[in-house]
C-alpha cells in the first residue's frame, strides 16, 4: 500500500539568525504557491514607513533583541486572515517565544486548521556569525548578531520543543551553499508531498 502523502501549504520555516531562512522562504512559497509571509520583513517595512508600529519596534530590532509577544500577537493575527494566506503561507521568523507559538496555535485553531510541517534549517552556531556579517542589513553589526544568536538559542531554540510531539519537524542540513540546501529542501519536498 502507498503511505498517506502529507499535504504541505501551512508551513514554518525554522532557523537560528543567518541560516538563510529569507532566502529558503522565498523559493518554498513559490514552488507552493503559498505566501512567504516575514515577520522582520513587516517590521522593517513598519520602520521605513515610520508608523507607529515602526516607531515602537525601530530601537528594538536595532538591538538585536525581541519586540514584544502582544505586539506580534496583533501583527501576525492580522496577516493569517488576509485572503491570499487562507489555503495556505510559510511563515519566517514566527513563532520565536514558546508564548508566540501558543498564540499560533491559538490563530489556527480558530480557523480551524492546523500546521503541516516545520522545516528546520540546522546550521551550527560557530558559522553563524560570518553568514550573517557577510549579509551587511542594518542590524547585521556583529555586536547586534551576537546578541541576536544569544537570543534565538535562550528563547527561540526551545520553540522547536513545543512541535516535536506532533512529529511536524522537517530537518534541513543548512550549514551547505545556497544551491545545496534548496536541493535538499527540493527532496524534503518531493517526498512529502
Ligand atoms: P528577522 O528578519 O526574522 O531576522 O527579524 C529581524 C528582527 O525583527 C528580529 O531581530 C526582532 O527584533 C524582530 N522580530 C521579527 N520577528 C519577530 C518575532 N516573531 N518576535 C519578536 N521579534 C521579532
């Protein structure tokens, strides 16, 4: 008998800061067809606008550090209701508390679906740091990286617990070039869907 096939649309992308989960994203939702859907991406979009949101989170992201659980709470409600993220979206960069991924939970069970999969961009901390300075964002001092690194392993990192019981993690050696990983994601894929 063929085993069941796991239908992937509603999707985590999962990683330490410099994995390349941006990039990885970008290429998994259009294979998919799915919305990448970047919560950093929203929150630099915010600051280049300069709305209110942008003026809260600006001194933050700048530190490297974490905006808050309630603010992301509203930001991420208000995208996974859009149109365009109803059959499905790959999310970057959320959930990245154990808080937000009880707030996830909540978002989806109140619509009534469920996520499929968690892809898992393993790369080891000591390359970290180089991937990222080679990168050159506005928050890509290797101060700020540091301290972003120290965060993703104190808060982040023990996220991947809350979905190991549902068996939904997909794990990816990243620490490979561009090109090599998206052939890995390329057989993940294949053989889950
Ligand atoms: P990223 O582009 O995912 O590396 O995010 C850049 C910065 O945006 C992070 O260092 C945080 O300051 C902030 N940020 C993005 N997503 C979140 C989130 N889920 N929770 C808290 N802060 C976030």
């Amino acid at each position: 008998m063929v085993a069941a096939k796991r239908e992937l649309s509603r999707l985590l992308i999962f990683g330490p800061p410099g994995a390349g989960k941006g990039t990885q994203a970008e290429y998994i939702a259009a294979q998919l067809r799915i919305p990448a859907i970047s919560t950093g991406e929203m929150l630099r979009a915010a600051v280049a606008e300069g709305n209110e949101l942008g003026q809260m989170v600006d001194s933050i992201m700048a530190k490297g550090a974490l905006v808050d659980d309630g603010t992301m709470a509203g930001v991420v409600r208000a995208r996974l209701v859009k149109e365009d993220a109803r059959d499905g979206f790959l999310l970057d960069g959320y959930p990245r508390t154990r808080g937000q991924a009880e707030t996830l939970a909540t978002i989806l069970q109140e619509q009534d679906i469920a996520l499929d999969a968690v892809i898992y961009l393993d790369v080891p901390e000591d390359v970290l740091v180089d991937r990222v300075l080679a990168r050159g964002r506005a928050d890509d001092q290797e101060e700020v990286i540091r301290e972003r690194i120290k965060v993703y392993e104190r808060k982040t990192k023990p996220v991947l617990d809350f979905y190991r019981g549902d068996d939904l993690i997909l794990s990816v050696d990243g620490n490979q070039g561009i090109d090599e990983v998206r052939q890995s994601i390329d057989a993940l894929l294949g053989e889950s869907t």
